[in-house]
C-alpha cells in the first residue's frame, strides 16, 4: 500500500521523489483567515536546506517554496494549500551503481520487494529529499497553534552527548549541529568530518520539546497524542526509536519516583517534575510535550559492503552520491514539523469534540 | 476527540470502562471465511487475565469472551465481528478516594481537563481493563496471518535485565512474568514481591519478534509499517518508549556496523545481521520484525504522594485499590496483540495495492 | 471489503445480524457532558420497531436499548457509547428456502459472490434490522444538534403521493405510514393491505426535513454535506435515489427559475424559495436541509419469482418469512436518524476548522 | 472543515481555485507496474475542456497535464502521481462585482459564512474548474480497472429527453452535447443556444453505464458500492440528485416488477431485467453499474437576479462572466471519471478483505 496522507481533520499529503522535476505537499483542513505567505515558510526550509556546511550532503538544493492554492490576498481561505518545491540539483549519473544492486541498512530491497519496481535515482521516494514536504507543511501547521513554542535540537551524536548543564537554546542556531551544548558541537565538527572522511557515517539523537501546550488535547484510545506523536517520529527516515518524557527510563524508576507530585499553582496545578513529557493517558496535561527520537547512521556510505544484486547475485556496494555522514542533523527541523502538525491537529480535533 | 478505531482496512473498535458492565470490540474488515470461535480467543485473554498470582492485581475477572455478531457456522462471514467480555468483579467503593483527587502520573487529572467530566470508578475508560479487548481483537487478527509467528516477553523489570544467553521461549509461559529467563524470572520473585509489599511499583521493557512476515509489507509514507507500530505501541496504557531493532542502539553505531549485509540466499536475500528490526524504508524485508516497548511503573501504588483535588486544593493519595505492582507483565500479551494487529492491516493493504 | 463505521468526527460503527444474539453500534467522538440515558433512544427505536401493524413485518421485536458504556452519571463522558439491542424473536426455521437459493432484488447473490460464505438466517447482515442500529446512533447525534429540527415522512407509497395542500406535521404520528395527509394516510391502507395479502410489496418516497442548520456546516470538496447525506441516504436497504431540495426538478428549471434569491432579512439574509435544499457549494446556507429518498419494494415476496440456486441450478423462489410490504415506511426513522448522524458529523467537522 | 480527499485505499488529494496560478491532484495508493503517461490523461481531459464550441464557457484553457510523481521509466511506482494543470486564461477583471455581492443559487455566500472569507474570482475553490483535477485522476483510475468499460452521456437538457430507440454510443462523440441521439443533439443546439443568448442557463441529466464489473464489489455497510457513488456523483458541482438502476421509478413498482429475476448463464447467473442498476445490498451483482445524475441549470447567469452585497444589502446580481450555459454538458466527462475512481476503489478494497 501507499498511504501519503498524515494526520485526521488538519491533513496533509505528499508527494515526489528525489530525481523528479518537483516535490510538494497538500495541507487541508487549515482553518481560514490566517496570514500565510512563502515567507513564513522558507526560514524552515532554510534550516532543513541541504549543502550549507561540510557536514551535510552537497547536494545544492534552494529549496524554494510555492504556495499554489489556498489563499487568497495573503489569508488562508480554509481551502487545500498546495505547496511545491521544484528539485533543481539532480545528478542521475552518480545512481548507476544503485540501480543494480541494493544498498544494505536502506530502503532499496524492501522497495523492490513491495513494488516489484523502484525509482533507484537517489532513493526515489525513500529519499529524505521527503521530508522537505513535511518541514513545508509544518511551517503552515505552526501557524495553527501560536500558543505553542516548539524546540528542536540535536542530544547526540555518534554516542557523544550534550551536557545538560550547559544547555543554552540560543546555541542551537549558532553552529552547524542544531546543538544546544557549544562545547558538544566543537567537538562534534572532528567526529563528524572524521566519519565523513572515513566514508563512514553516525547516528543521532535529537529531541524536541513544545511548551504552551494545554491541558487536553489528545484523542484516546487509539490516537493518543503520545501514539500519533510516536507515529510522527518514527516515520521519519533512519529513526528507529522515539520515547516520551523519561521514556525508557520510566522502565527503570520506582512508581514513587516516575509520580509527577502536584500542588496547587497560579493557573491550574503545578507539577514537581515531567516524567510523564507532558502527556497522561494520551491526553496533554499542559507541561511541556517532550520526545526523544533515535536516527540511525546514514545507510549510503562510501566504506564497501557486502549486498546482491537485483537479479540476487552476490556482490560489493559503495556508495559515491552526495550524503549527509549523519542524517540526524538535517532531521531536526523535520522532528519540528512533525510535532508541529501533531499538535495542530489534535487542537482541532479536540476542539471538535469538546468546543 | 475520542477515537476508538484502530487501523485502516483491517479495522477494530474497542468500547468500555472499567467498571461499567461489559467491554468489548468490534472488528472489521476481516476476510470471510476463516474458523472462529470463542475457543481461538479465549487463550489469548487468559494470559492477560488478572489474578492468576500475587503478582498481578488481585482482581477477578474470568473475562470470558462472547462473539455476538460475524460468524456463521463457525466461519467468519466477512461481516463485524462483536466480542464482548462481561465485567465480574468491580468494587466501586475502593474508588472513593480517587474521586476527590487525582493520582500523579495517572490519567485521571488529563481526562478532567480534557472532558470536564471523569468516570473515576477504576479509571475508567483509561484502565489497563480496555487492553483486554485489544487482545481479543488480537486473537482474530492472528487468524489473518498464519504465516507469522509471534512471540512477546518481558526482557527486563525494574532495570533487572534477562541475559540473552539464557534465552529460551519456552520458559516464557513457565512462570508469572512471561520471562524467557528462568534465573531472571527467579530474581524478579523477589523484586515484584518486594515492590508490592512496599506500595510501590515497578516499570518493565518488553520484546516483541514476529518471524515470518514476507517482504514487501509497509505503507509507506505515512503510514510505515514501523510507524503504525510505533502508535500501536505507544498506545498501549503506560508505555513512554518504543525501539525498532537496535532503536536507540543505531544511535550509536557506525554506517558500517548498522548496514544488514546480505547475501544471496535459498529464499530470497540471507542478511548477515538485523539491526533494522525487519523494517527499511517502513516497509517489511522479510527478516524477523522486532520492537522493544517501555513499560513505566503503575502510577496507582500505595505510598501517599502529594496532589492536588478536583477544586484544586493541595493533598495527598495513596492508592487503595487492586493494582499490578508491574503492569509490564500483563502487559506482554497487549504487546503481542497489537503487533498481530498491525501486521494483519498491512497484509491486507498491501494485498490492495499490489494484489 | 467491509466497512461498518460512518461518520468523520462522530463515527459510529454497528454490528449484528438479523438472527444473532443482538446488534449494536458505537458511537465515538461524541461530545462530553450530555445528558444521555436509554429514555432518550428508546421513543426511536419504538418508532421504528415492526409488528406494531399489519402494514409492517409481523416479527415481534421489543428492540430495548442497553447503553453499556460512554456515560457516567448519566452524562456522556466523551468516550464510545456502546448500544446494545438484544434479538428476541428470531424464528430461523422459515429461512431453509433462501438458504438454497437466491431471492431476486436481494442481496443473497451478491453477498455469496463477495464473501463466498453468507448467513442466509434473515438476510444475515444485509437485514433490514441492522437499521435499528442506525436509529440508536442517531438518537444520540441529535443531542449533539439541539439547535436543529428533524422532520420525516412517506410522501408517496406505490406512486400514490400526498398533497401539499393537507401537509399537515402533525398528522405524521398519528397513522400507521409516518403520513401528513390524514386522506392519503386512508388510501394507503387500502393499498398497503392490498399488496400484502396479493403477496406483493410496494415502494415508497420519503422526505425529510432539516431545519434550524446554520449556514456554514459541509466540508468541500468531497465531504460536502450534500454528498455525505447521498451516501448515508443511499446506504439504507432498498434506498435507490436521492434528491437534494428540487432535485431531478432542477434539471428542468432555468438558472432564473432555480436562483434561490435573497434579501436583507431580520437575522442574515432571507432566501425567496430553497431550490437548492438548504445547501450550496456542499455547504449549509441557512436554509432547511431537504432531501427525498426513494425505497424500492421489498424483495422478498410471496409470488414465486425465478432464481437459481447456489449451484447455479434454475428453480423458483417464494419468501415466506414475515416481511414488510413496504419498507419505505419503516425506513422514515432511519432516515431522519442519518440526517440527524451527517448533521451532527458536520457540526463538529465545521467548529473543528473554524472554531 | 475542508476536505479534499477522496477514496479509501485509491484515493486522490485535489487542490486549486480557478484563477491561482495552477490546480492538481495527487492520486495515492495506485498498483505499481502500469503504464502512464501524460497521454492517457490528456483525452479525458480534452474531452472536459472548456471554449471547444459555443454551447461551453469560452474560456481558453489547453488544460494540459503534467505528471510530478509517482511515474518510473514510464510505469506507476506505487508513490504519489501528483497531476498538474496550470490556469493560463484567467481574467481576474471579470469578476468585480462578484466581489461585492452573492449570485443566488451560487456557493458565494455559504463559503463566506463558512470560512468568513472568499476567493470570489471565479468562484475560486468552487468553480467547476476544480473537476478538470477528478478527470485527470480518473484517467489514472481506469487503468486499474481495465476490465471496466464506462459509458456517459447527457440523457436530458432543460427537460428535452433522448428517445432510447435512438440511443447509439458511437453517436456520443459526435455533437458537443455528449448526446447519444443525433435527433435530440440537433434540437439541443437550439435549446442552449437559446438560452445562451438569453443570458439564462438549463439543467440536464447524466446518465452513466460501467460494464465489465464483477459480481462482489462493494463494502457494505456504510461504504456501499452505490453509498460511494451516490457522494461521488452529489459531490460534483451542481449536482442536486442521484439514482441507482431504476432509482425514483423502483418506487413505484410493484415487488415482482422490481425483482431482477436470474436465469443459469453461461458465465454465472443471467439476469432478466436490471432495475438493481447491478448493484444489491451495497455489492455489484455482475451485471452493468447504472447511474443517473441531475445537474441543475447554471447559477452564474446574465438575467439579473435580487440579492444581498457582503454587507447585507439589497442589489440586483447579473454574472457577466464567461459561464457554460449548460453545466450538465462538461459534466459528463467528470460524472465517467468519479464512476472509475469509485470503481477502482472498489476493487482494490475488495481485494484487501477477499483475496
């Protein structure tokens, strides 16, 4: 199956591959009289743009946005926004390898396996060129909660973790990383462009964290806000985990220890702690949403591996395109988007319900 | 929102409180003409059946399943199938406490905030008593998929891992914690009693592997195998964290150690490890599916901790009620169930596109 | 495929067959706080029961309503609200000829072709019992609808249609066939008795009426109020047309004869005549909602009709069982409960997006 | 709400408003492997074009489409087709005065009550242009089915019927009015060039036959096979009624009239009368799928008409734009194309649950 639409009433579709003319997103259901221009959706772009330091692919994409449907003099008319983004930096010649031989750890084999056929020029659909679509449409779906603020930033990479004590969010924008933690990012630039040099490439973990949630929003049973969050995040490319406040550390407290104390507060309770990430019984509590999401190293390395051909012959694969040595990086504005979008449609479908 | 549906051909319903009179599901989309009886169920509910030892909730419910509806001869006729499981043993004087107060980390203030309205008997429609009917649903889900094999259990509670190198399934069903450790499962006699005895509680990481699924499996985008997992999962009452494969683990490993080489194998491609969990590109590869779920400690314990009442003055609950001192364990079988579930949906989606 | 749940925010799913044990449906999404008891269901299902005359089926069906889940306190709570009605007067011994072959009209031949397995016990799940569920349904929506009205009636049976001129509301309740013309009420009794003791049956046309909806309500393009009503309206058994406000009518009119024209009025405008049936461009203009619905006759009849057989043999066929002679007039509280279920959907659809 | 999404598992996304720059589709979940270019769409669109004689509006699009996903050397992929058609012959200058004031029976003032704001240039989101995008996805819909043969025709103008004796399919492309009486396409002439000049507009019938379905389609019981046509056919712009088969004529048959009596066949059962327009309890019975559509007269029409301005004023509204006097005409190449997208819905969901 192919399913390119995410979310319930505010909606959103997707489509184009990496080597196509064009990529672009449909969002619906955003309600009208919004102020909405290209400009509130570039800076987004802007920061998922590929080819702006040595520790991204070289890829040289603008990443320009157009809005084709859904306003009208400068307002959101309530009517389905088109989005697209025209690819401009295709290089066909550097697949060729690709196409007859399946890169191990990436989508390729399952592609083939599914669809009996595969646009092999640059992952086709499988690319994270993807999720340029999701950071559009994101862009928009923040326009829909201006209460919330939304911080995304890299934790960790390579297994080298920020220090939570020198966490400052005005760092995120100032180094290539998306790292909160100067001192991290200095020393993220040598493993970085030590693991591009090797041909090799690193995980990452990123998180995000939205304040100015309200109490309420979520949909139980089978939409939580936790579970379309979950969803969110782990169809990203390369994550392969997500959790939710103390997430796997919940495992390991004591019921004492994971109980979120409440007092009395100036607006509605106050809390002692969030292991909970701001979400019980998958409905928010009105702390701080936060999530944590695993990527896994890029899958398109230089360094050889063992792999088979499409006709299922044993063989070696490097891969020589222009890629990112840690997709987690560029992942970050799109963790932003997805949260983004979660959180717009679970406003309005609480609204829905509740008024 | 309320939305009690889940999946997208192969779709269930689920309905019920705690303690109202019955719970239940209805499952829909269910190909015809598959043997079903109350028989392929019941099994299923008996291993998430409270009261069974000391270390569950003492409460007891034989929670015998009747089909109303979507068979005919013993044939499932393609039609909604309606299972409904009857309430036994609700004792709705222990709630009296919970009603004045919220528990922390409980669902209770959320469902207030979100509703103005709460069901406090139990829990209501946020009890552990509702995955009863996920593992109903669940039993006729397996019918759809023959082809797998599903095998669920606790690797880990209160930080007190298993050691793989005592791994062997068929421990799983030998003692109360559906460990497939014996000397863990010895350990945690202790830990659990220890726990319960205390008024605490304990958080647990389960491991779920469905070998068997075919390649090609997967919707992508939006709808990953992996991420609809991920939301089936994280949906589950109390999970904080879901992992596919390495998970969090990909985070820190090289391009080079995470790549799943393959060679040409009997049956298709043979791959030389499975750090993917069986998912690339959202979409099944044929090896086994494996996802790893975070359990928090029971948020009902014992030991009083401060709070807030329904008019929002400062006070503190401890939890009298009947509670598991580790909902992990009975947790295992929702697991098991969900991942049926999900992988049933996306046979049949797959079916529709590609036939 | 199967596809038992309605409804986009306010979804209900049903469930049962003619000759279960019971049928149901459950209804999600509804909003928290409403009164809710079986009080308020029971006086349409009541409406809608048969053997109430010797102008509707002779089965002897209490049709009492259980509310096993969703309120508390006899509030809605904001979770599914599962509606149980138990069957009582299932005599399956006069279904051994349909088990043989098919009736023609009926849905037997198409159910076997589709699921190759059919509950032939009372039409299985193609019964028009199933209906009952749709009026549960729809006594709840209308609580969500307060501000809107909802009046149905047969305005024709066999081709014999009503007079405006004796349109009279309150006549409706008072004859056996949902009537407003106390005279054609008189005719129909002659001509209902008459078909029923020839062994035949008769169509039916029934309207309903919609007033009190705001403009606004619809969501285009493809879930226009008006295309959500065709669909709900045209998934009733043996429903084979609708029309919205003039209908096939305004195929024969100019655009000057059709323009509903407007002037200044006390609250918004005032429309000088309502061609267009309450909506434009799928959406709610102010207007009532119109539509009429045609009902082909019963299908199972008593003079012998030639079929074939499950082996595909020539034979003829005569049902027997109790049946309706028209089931047009028992379908007037179904459609009243549908438009009552796609108003309510839209209500909440509309506050999702606009607030 | 907004909702532009169409389709259960074949679904497509549209987007665009007559004057923006360009409006589209995004057609989802397509089987991977067949055949698609830019020239199996463009025909059907052709055919829809508008300013090809003097009974359509004179606008000149060349409506020519581009594919921007989805495609492979030529063949589906089974990821997004995103479809393109750029607007060229917009005149924004035409439409002043529909700024100012709502043309009665037009969608202007319920999408002004609804969103609280409006795209008034021709009709922005609700003009027919929109249709142009279900042609092209309904190209793509065909070749999932190719088994199916869909037949449209206009059967009525302003009242004015084709004599069946007359009907000849071959006819259908040969006189702009879609008409399958060369008798009735001459008198037509006359009639909407009357009209036309006369500044007023006509209504008309559609009627539309798909052969080569097979028994079992359909998804009972809230996405019947003729539930899905009916919001399918009511959802094209000026679309007031539906029928299936015998539609409001069932109604006034008797029971044995109605019976769609079978005979053994060569290839299954041989119906003797198809009043079921082949389809029975929601499931297609193998024979040809029959529909009849009313699209009422034009609202945009020179006459002018009493209406109210935005600020709720009293004035006289005369639409001087370039108008099709007859929308029924272009209409039944979109009536054709939303019978393939319910179709190939259709068989794709059967296939999902079937087998």
């Amino acid at each position: 199956m192919s399913w390119n639409t995410f979310g319930r009433v505010l909606r959103y579709t997707s489509w184009g591959e990496s080597h196509g003319p064009a990529l672009g997103a449909v969002v619906d259901g955003c309600p009208p009289g919004l102020a909405l221009s290209e400009a509130d959706i570039q800076p987004f772009l802007d920061a998922r743009r590929p080819g702006q330091s040595k520790f991204t692919t070289q890829r040289r994409e603008p990443d320009q946005v157009k809005i084709l449907s859904g306003t009208f003099e400068g307002k959101t008319t309530g009517t389905p926004i088109s989005l697209m983004i025209e690819n401009v930096d295709q290089r066909s010649k550097d697949y060729s390898e690709v196409a007859k031989a399946y890169r191990p750890g990436h989508a390729d084999y399952a592609y083939e396996a599914k669809y009996g056929i595969r646009d092999y020029r640059g992952g086709g659909r499988s690319s994270a060129r993807e999720t340029a679509a999701r950071v559009a449409a994101g862009a928009v779906a923040r326009l829909v909660i201006p209460e919330v603020t939304i911080t995304a930033y890299v934790a960790e990479i390579g297994g080298d973790a920020v220090d939570p004590a020198n966490f400052d969010a005005a760092e995120i924008g100032n180094n290539p990383f998306f790292c909160p933690d100067a001192k991290a990012a200095k020393r993220w630039e040598a493993l970085v462009d030590e693991a591009r040099l090797a041909g090799s490439s690193l995980g990452a973990v990123v998180e995000c964290v939205a304040s100015g949630v309200p109490a309420g929003w979520g949909a139980p049973i089978y939409a939580k806000l936790d579970a379309d969050l979950a969803a969110a995040m782990m169809g990203i490319n390369a994550v392969k985990a997500v959790e939710i406040g103390a997430g796997f550390g919940a495992a390991r407290l004591s019921g004492e220890e994971n109980a979120d104390e409440m007092r009395p507060g100036e607006d509605g309770p106050e809390f002692l702690s969030n292991k909970a990430g701001g979400i019980a019984g998958g409905i928010s509590t009105g702390q701080p949403v936060v999530c944590r999401v695993a990527f896994k190293p890029t899958s398109s390395i230089l360094t050889p591996r063992e792999t088979i051909t499409s006709e299922g012959e044993a063989t070696e694969i490097s891969t020589k395109g222009r890629h990112d040595p840690c997709v987690g990086i560029r992942g970050t504005p799109v963790v932003a988007a997805m949260m983004a979008l979660v959180l717009a449609d679970h406003k309005l479908l609480h609204r829905a319900q509740c008024g």
